[in-house]
C-alpha cells in the first residue's frame, strides 16, 4: 500500500532531527498490510544526555484509515489511491497519531554491586527511584492525556536479584484534524515533534537529578 501523508510526515520528522543535530541510531519504517497499518521506529543514542540511559525510542503508529479521512481533506489529494477503495473512503476514523516514547535505563549504571550488601537491595533500591521517577513524570506531563507506565524485566544471580530491563514509557495521541494542505501537515507535525522532544529531555533531566540523589545515598 502506498501511504504519501504519511510519508510526508515522515519525511517531515527526519528533517526536524537534521535541522537540530540529532543522530538515531535507527530510523525504520515498516508496514503491515494485513492490518492496514504503517509506522515509524526511531532510536536516539542517549551517550552525551545522561548516564544512565542508553536510548530514546520514538515510535510512530498510523494505518490506512486515517491516511484516507486526511486525504479527503487535504488539496491535492484527489488522486490518492485509497480514495478508489469503497471500505476506506466510508471510515469515520479521526486522523489521530499515535505516538510511543521509550527511556531505555542502563542495568549497570542504576543498580551498582555495593560490597557488604546482600539479598534483593538493588530491586528494593531501583524500586524507590522508580517511584520517585513516575511521580515527577506525572507532574511534568500532567497538561497531557497520555499513559505513562514502566516496564521492567527480573533475573537474578548469586548476589540476589536485580531489574535485567528497565523502560519507561509514555504513550500520546495527537489529532491531525486541522491541516487543509500537506504543508499544513509538516507544519503541524514539526510543532508536535518539538513538543515531543521538549518533554522527553525534561524526563531525561528530572531522572539524571533522581538517580544522581539515589545512588549517591
């Protein structure tokens, strides 16, 4: 399936990344035609912006439902090929994005060996950052209807057991109801991307500010 709004948001995204230096890692699309979907998958390498993450992952979700309702608003788009497909054009789908952010913590750095403990200290230590970490969360994007959640992973080894994967991740929801042209389109994902990128370093700083106080105690 061809999706050219979609690719124009894309396209719209990596130019964003370019015009501020940032680097991914990775910065894939892929589609399911089965279920009429597409999306974007972007890493960026956290090195230079804390100690204790690795990675922020983006991922962008949208399908062909949504392409079609933007398609029968925007100029230009009489020829968009989803508008021949009779099941497409009768949808009634908001074109609304769908947009996951995922911090990746590095296991090492946020849960160091400390000679004299034993047992599960570094769960029981992890535990209360990530609390403390969750409540900052939800105050600094408490203007947004969004879910924010963690997900961890637990193995264990001869000095206890500890967290193997530590993500946090929100999930947003923008609607694209207003653009009346594809450069409207870029103009409004270019404010949405900075806004994504504007909260995801406030949480990369919140959290370099928790996890300094933690592991110093």
């Amino acid at each position: 399936m061809h999706y050219p709004i979609f690719n124009s948001i894309v396209n719209t995204v990596e130019a964003q990344l370019g015009k501020r230096g940032i680097k991914t890692n990775k910065f894939r699309t892929w589609e399911d035609n089965k279920i009429h979907a597409t999306g974007l998958e972007l890493i960026i390498n956290m090195d230079n912006a804390s100690p204790y993450m690795e990675s922020l992952s983006i991922n962008f979700d949208w399908d062909s439902f949504r392409e079609t309702t933007m398609a029968k608003e925007l100029e230009g788009m009489d020829s968009h090929p989803f508008l021949k497909i009779e099941t497409l054009t009768k949808s009634t789908v908001k074109p609304t994005i769908d947009v996951e952010m995922s911090w990746l913590f590095d296991i090492d750095t946020c849960q160091p060996q400390l000679p004299g403990e034993a047992g599960n200290y570094r769960i029981e230590k992890a535990s209360r950052w990530m609390e403390s970490i969750s409540k900052k969360v939800n105050d600094l994007l408490s203007d947004d209807d969004i879910i924010t959640r963690w997900h961890i992973e637990i193995d264990g080894d001869e000095n206890g057991r500890y967290l193997s994967a530590i993500n946090l991740i929100s999930y947003f929801q923008y609607e694209l109801v207003t653009p009346k042209s594809l450069n409207e389109v870029q103009h409004l994902v270019g404010r949405k991307l900075h806004d994504l990128l504007l909260k995801a370093n406030k949480v990369i700083y919140s959290s370099n500010e928790i996890l300094d106080d933690s592991l110093a105690a």
